[in-house]
C-alpha cells in the first residue's frame, strides 16, 4: 500500500473506490486492501450503499442479481452495460443491433408522472427498463453462459433471475462461489 493512501486512510477514514450505481440508486464501492497505523491488514472489500438506508424497509429485490454476483465474490468484475454488448456480439448478433441496444440502456431520462403531476428527470445508464419487454430477453442473454463449476453445484434460471444452488459441506462456501 502506498504511503498516501496510507496517509488519506488515517486522514479521512477508509479509501473506497466507487466503482457503480444502478438503477435503483443503490452505489457500489471497492475498498482496496488497507493497513491500519498499528500494522494490521485487512482485506478488501465490496460494499453497498442502500439508496433508501433503513433496513425495515429493505426488500428483497432491492439490489439487481448482477449487482448481488458482484457484492459476493461470484462476479470478479462490476458489471457494466459493455458486457452485455460483448456478450451479444459472440452470440453473433449483428453489429448496429448492438449498438441500438446500447444506445437504448446508455443515459435513458427517466421521469414518473402520476395523474398530472411529473417529477424531475433522472439519467439512468445501468440495468435494463423494468417492465421494458427486451429487459429478461437481455439478462438471460447476459447469463446464458454462466456455469456451475462443481458436480455438487447447479444453476436456476427463471425469466430475469438466476440462483446457484450448491452442497457446503464442513462450512467450506469455496466450491459453492465458483461460477463462471
């Protein structure tokens, strides 16, 4: 760790490093691995800050299952509407057809109306529109590759969900969190 990171962590607190925001507002940070003044390293992190913070009003479905990947170490990289592109160009599919879609998912305005009262426009560039018919098209393209590594591990699909199902034996999570 370098000595100015070191020296902003004792300044300012923990370094974290913003690496996303979806479309519910929810942000993502990386905290890098840090040592503290007495010497001690801990090791990095992944973390959420909740756009709406009190937890009796958490639900589930309040942070997007790519996101969730991530947050758990089942996804090495943030996931980003460029990977989605990617993976739709190795499926073959033509090239201004991706880029229509990206074009579609990139800084879409956003504004509620209820009746005859409309709120401010906020600029989405992450997740797919709720409620948008392309939207569990497009996230079961993004998942079509995923694979369990293991023979105790195997994959549930359904619409715009995924969830990997596995034995954890001796409380060893190593052959459960492999997924590619």
């Amino acid at each position: 760790m370098s000595r100015i990171t070191s020296l902003l962590r004792r300044t300012f607190g923990v370094v974290k490093e913003h690496v996303g925001t979806d479309h519910l507002g929810n942000k993502y940070y990386y905290i890098p691995e840090q040592k503290s003044w007495t010497g001690r390293v801990s090791r990095p992190r992944r973390l959420v800050e909740a756009a709406n913070p009190n937890e009796f009003e958490y639900m589930e479905g309040n942070i997007p299952s790519e996101w969730d990947a991530w947050i758990r170490g089942r996804r090495k990289q943030p996931p980003t509407i460029e990977n989605l592109i990617e993976e739709l160009s190795l499926l073959g599919l033509n090239h201004s057809l991706c880029n229509w879609i990206l074009d579609f998912l990139s800084e879409r305005p956003q504004t509620v109306r209820i009746r005859n009262s409309f709120s401010s426009t906020t600029t989405l560039s992450t997740g797919a529109p709720q409620g948008c018919l392309l939207s569990p098209l497009l996230f079961t393209l993004l998942i079509h590759d995923c694979a369990a590594m293991h023979s105790s591990n195997y994959k549930i699909k359904f619409a715009d969900d995924m969830t990997v199902v596995g034995l954890i034996s001796k409380g060893d999570e190593s052959a459960y969190r492999d997924i590619s």
